[in-house]
C-alpha cells in the first residue's frame, strides 16, 4: 500500500489548490500532482485518502485518451508514461521527481482558464436534488412536479457554477452563467460539455456504468478551447451501477458518497473545520475509487 501524500513540497509551487498542487517548469509548461487530499462540500478533509491521488491522475490519463477525438485538452505526458516522458525536458520539480510523485503527476500545457465549472447532469442527484427538494428548480430553472430521486433527464442538461477560489460553488441561472462568460462563450461551452459528456455515458454504459453528472473545466492553450483540469474521476463525477439504478432511490455511488453520507449524518454545518473521519469511511472511499477505475479502464491499479 503506497503511504499517503497530502501535500507535496517542490520547487516552484504555483498553486495549492483542494486537491492538486502546481508547480511552474518553464516554457508554459506546468507539473500539476495530484495530492490525497479529499474534499466534501468544497472543505478539505484532514485525513487523507491514500492512493487517491493515483488513482485521479491514471483515470484522467484514461479519460483524455477517449475523449480525445471531441476536443483538445492540455496533457503533454503523464508522467509515469516513460514513453511519454522521452521528449519532455526535465526542469525545476521534475528533476529526480520520485516514482510515487510521478505516479500522480501530469505535465500539463499552460492554460488561460475560464471561471466557471461546466456541470452536466443526466439524472437527478446530489445538490441538484436537494434545490428541487426545496423549491422544485435546478440552477433556478423550475422543473416538471413529481419527480423522483435518481430520475433520469430527458437530455444532459447543462448547469454551471461558480469557480470558487476559496468557499463553496455556486450553481449558476442560465442568464447568470450568460452574464459571467457571455452569450456566445456560454453556448460553445454547452455544446462542448454535453458532447464530452455523450461519448463518456456511452462508453460507460458500455461497461455497465451510469455517468450520473460530472463537470468540466475549460481555458484557452494558444487561443484554442481547452479541456483542461481533470476529467471524469470519481472526485469530479458520479456514477452508479446499471443494475442498482431504479427511480425513487439513490443507489450507490462509485464517488465520494461513503463521505458525504457520513459527514450529513454527522451534523456537521459544512464549513471548516471538518470533523475527524473514521478509518471505515476512508477505506471505503478508497474502494469505491479502485473500482470505478477498474470498471471503466478494465485495468487494476496496485496502490
């Protein structure tokens, strides 16, 4: 079992965010690691999720490779892909970067990024559920009375939020999200995110999987539209089992749901700090991580 990074110490660190920390390498390039931090209601936990951080950094590396036909995105090499790595020049955190940091680290293209975090959900769940529990709306938009848990949508739906430096996310109206990126941008951003987010359903049904929701991230490398960030993990997206799924219940979630059950159930208010989480619950998660990339890649990671 590989020990636990919560953080990571480099030269050149740019950016320590909820989970990744960044580090400049020149060039426009980025050494962007993927940390076992966890967080739950936009609040990192203080106990880590060891291997998660792996297991992120090998799903995304996946995910890009089958989503790459849709559009580009800003890996230039995972870098425990040796055949990648030939042609990458090693500066600054990369030099002597050790085999467990480089198994969770992406040297990445320098993007310039665009501040909204593009939602696409096809069932009903999560904080999506809980608005329309409480006023029968989605990102304000009412919907149809009487829908269930878990109902699944007519279409993808797209339902942006906020792209918090710090605090929670915030779910967007329509006009909002309009506002913020405007008109045009909100429209490509849409089609791009629904797109993306067809083939992965698809290719998950395929494996008997439910791409539940998920959200994207996007910026601009030499003024093309990027899909930047992660993609499609278990920390960004939901997704259930084929045959667990049925409207009226939440089955369960190959996500961070273990968690997220717990802390509401511990009454927790949600802001910092965040209660101490029990060894089951972090196993559990670190489970249901290892089993949705084996599901979806049909490959087993060894932490």
């Amino acid at each position: 079992m590989t020990d636990a990074v919560f953080e990571t110490n480099l030269p050149g660190l740019l950016y320590r965010g909820k989970v990744r920390d960044t580090y400049e390498l020149g060039d426009d390039r980025l050494l962007m690691i993927a940390s076992d931090r966890i967080s739950a209601f936009d609040v990192v936990m203080d106990q880590p999720v060891p291997g998660k951080g792996v297991i992120l950094t090998q799903m995304s590396s996946f995910w890009f490779d089958i989503i790459g036909h849709v559009m580009p995105n800003h890996v230039i090499a995972t870098v425990s892909d040796e055949t990648a790595m030939v042609d990458v020049e090693r500066t600054g955190a990369l030099v002597d970067l050790s085999p467990e940091i480089a198994r969770r680290s992406m040297v990445i293209k320098k993007a310039k990024r665009i501040d909204i975090e593009c939602v696409v959900r096809n069932y009903i769940a999560g904080s999506a559920w809980a608005e329309y529990e409480a006023s029968g709306t989605m990102n304000g938009d009412p919907l149809p009375v009487g829908m269930k848990a878990a109902d699944r949508f007519s279409e993808p739906v797209f339902t942006p939020s906020t792209k918090a430096v710090s605090g929670h996310d915030m779910p967007l109206t329509p006009n909002e999200a309009k506002d913020l990126v405007g008109i045009d941008m909100h429209r490509v951003l849409e089609d791009k995110s629904i797109e993306v987010f067809q083939v992965a359903h698809d290719f998950a049904a395929a494996r008997g999987m439910i791409l539940v929701d998920t959200k994207f991230e996007f910026g601009f490398v030499d003024d093309e539209l990027t899909i930047i960030d992660e993609v499609l993990t278990p920390d960004s997206s939901r997704y259930w089992d084929v045959n667990d799924w049925a409207p009226g219940n939440f089955p369960p979630a190959f996500d961070k749901q273990f968690l997220r059950a717990w802390l509401i159930d511990s009454d927790w208010n949600r802001e910092p700090p965040p209660p101490t989480l029990p060894n089951e619950i972090i196993e559990q998660t670190q489970e249901r991580y290892l089993e949705s990339y084996r599901r979806l890649s049909g490959k087993s990671l060894i932490l």
